[in-house]
C-alpha cells in the first residue's frame, strides 16, 4: 500500500505511456478510476518505449506524467521501468485490480492470483500513431 492509500479502498491500477494525449486515453482512464475508488497509473519510461518501440514517445516521460496526474480521475502516478516488474508494482501499491485496454486482452492474465483482471474496450478510430500521421500529413 501507498502512503496514500486508505485501508478499506478499492485501488485500481493501469499502465501506458499515454503519448500524445488522446481522447481514447482519457476514457480509458476514467472507466478504470470506475472499478474502484482510488486510481494509481504507471506511466511507461521513454527507455521501456525504446526498448519496446525502437523509438521514444513524442513527449518526455516527465511530461507525460505531468499531464496524467492532472487529471481529476488520478489519483496517483509513478514510473514503469519494465513490463516485467508489473506484478512487483500490483503488490506495492496494493491494487485489487488491473485494468487495461483489450490490446492487451489475455497478456496479464497470469496477474490473477494477486488482483482482478479487467481488460476494456479500445476507443475506436484514434490512435498515438493515428494522430501523428494527420499531423504529418
Ligand atoms: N487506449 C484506448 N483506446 C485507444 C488508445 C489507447 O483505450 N484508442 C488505451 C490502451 O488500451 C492502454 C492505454 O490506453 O490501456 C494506454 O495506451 P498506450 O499509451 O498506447 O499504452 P501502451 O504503449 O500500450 O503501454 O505495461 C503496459 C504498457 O505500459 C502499455
């Protein structure tokens, strides 16, 4: 549990790098916060994008951060250093449940021994790629 967390609340948790703030990761973000009463989101380091991507994100890592924990349905935010330390970052921060958009649907189903597993429907038609591309054109 976070300094944070009071006993007796439903903490939720997800993941991204929410690059390029898009409307898709703001709904995806409030449905989360929806499944508890409290929000933790682990924000992707623009090294674990590197090592994932081959490129980073758009914005820093910082700035990424900055514009998540601004919103009103966050309550706290942290750094995801590796994909694979996921089940140490469930357990620090006491989630009772991991929520992720259906891309990853079945990847982080082995997390079920130590919380609920939800996956959610994408928002359709947007993407960070999408929008970069628009701009582009
Ligand atoms: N998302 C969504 N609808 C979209 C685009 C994204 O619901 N149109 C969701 C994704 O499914 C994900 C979250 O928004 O749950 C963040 O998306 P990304 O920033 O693309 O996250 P990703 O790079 O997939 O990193 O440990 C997992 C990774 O850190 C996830």
């Amino acid at each position: 549990m976070d300094n944070f967390t009071q006993v007796g609340e439903k903490v939720v948790i997800t993941f991204g790098t929410f690059d390029v703030f898009h409307v898709g990761h703001l709904r995806i973000l409030e449905r989360a916060a929806s499944y508890g009463n409290r929000l933790i989101v682990g924000i992707s380091t623009d090294q674990l994008n590197i090592n994932k991507k081959g490129r980073p994100p758009v914005y820093h890592q910082d700035e990424r951060m900055e514009i998540v924990a601004a919103l009103r349905c966050v309550d706290d935010v942290f750094f995801e250093e590796s994909l694979e330390l996921k089940g140490q970052y469930i357990t620090d921060k006491a989630a009772d449940v991991l929520v992720m958009g259906d891309d990853w649907q079945g990847k982080f189903d082995d997390y079920s021994n130590l919380c609920e597993v939800v996956y959610l429907t994408r928002t359709p038609s947007i993407s960070t790629t999408e929008v970069i591309e628009k701009i582009r054109l």
